[in-house]
C-alpha cells in the first residue's frame, strides 16, 4: 500500500494535508460521525451514492489470510458516486475523463485520527471536480 507522506497546509476550513495523490482533511470527531456527514453532504448536493466500499473492514478481516498482522486502519469507507451535470461537462472536454468516474470521498480513522479526502484529479477540466469533492467535504467538516 502506499505511502502517505503528507505536507501540512493551511487552508480555511483548518489542517488540510496534501499527499501525491490524496487531499486530506482531519475530522473532529469520530469515525461514526465522519461517515454520517459525508453521507449527508453528498445526498444534500442532490446525488446518490452509488456504493460505499467498506475497505478498512476488507483490510481488517483478510490481514491474516495475506500474512500479515498489521493494521492499516482502525476504520475506512470509500463513498463513491457521480453528478450527472458535472461528469457530462468533464467527458464533453475530453471523453476519456470517463477514467475518473465515479468520483469518491474517503473516511479514514488510522491511529486515533480520523481524516476525510479525496484522490487528486489532473490539471484541466477534472479540477472542477476536484472543486466539487472539496466543496462536498467542507460541507461535511461543517463549514
């Protein structure tokens, strides 16, 4: 699994971390309420969320059956969903966009903190998107 290695920034809303491939953000609260205002803010933006992949309890449960003792995370859920406007607007600029889609938001709770993000998205159209996931997850930090 990959690295985190995270560079602090100071952004409006708090502490937001920026990996290589990942925006982070620290939740205040746990992990049950994370999930709860993510949940809220993407259904309160009108969309519907496709799946919820339960990857920390994936990674939990199949640690031995890979041989390892190590636990990645404590809890992790991916919300994964699409905005039809949006994604019509991204594939009309460059249809192989479609590569991105559906777009998700990450709960993560790993030694006692619990962080939401997103993946990072090419520069060009796909930043609105971007845009979009961040807006999502200020929403749900409560801002």
């Amino acid at each position: 699994m990959k690295r985190f290695l995270l560079a602090a920034c100071l952004s409006a809303a708090g502490t937001l971390a920026v990996a290589e491939d990942a925006t982070t953000y620290p939740f205040d609260g746990s992990f049950d309420d994370a999930t709860f205002s993510v949940e809220n803010a993407i259904v309160g933006k009108g969309l519907v969320i496709d799946y919820v992949s339960h990857t920390g309890e994936m990674l939990n449960r199949t640690a031995a059956d890979v041989g390892s003792d190590v636990e990645i995370f404590a809890a992790a859920d991916i919300f994964l969903f699409c905005s039809a406007a949006l994604s019509r607007e991204v594939m009309e600029a460059d249809p192989m966009n479609i590569a991105h889609c559906p777009y998700g938001i990450f709960v993560a709770e790993k030694d006692g903190e619990v962080l939401i993000g997103h993946r990072n998205y090419p520069d060009g159209e796909m930043q609105k998107v971007q845009s979009f996931l961040d807006e999502i997850i200020q929403q749900a930090l409560g801002g």
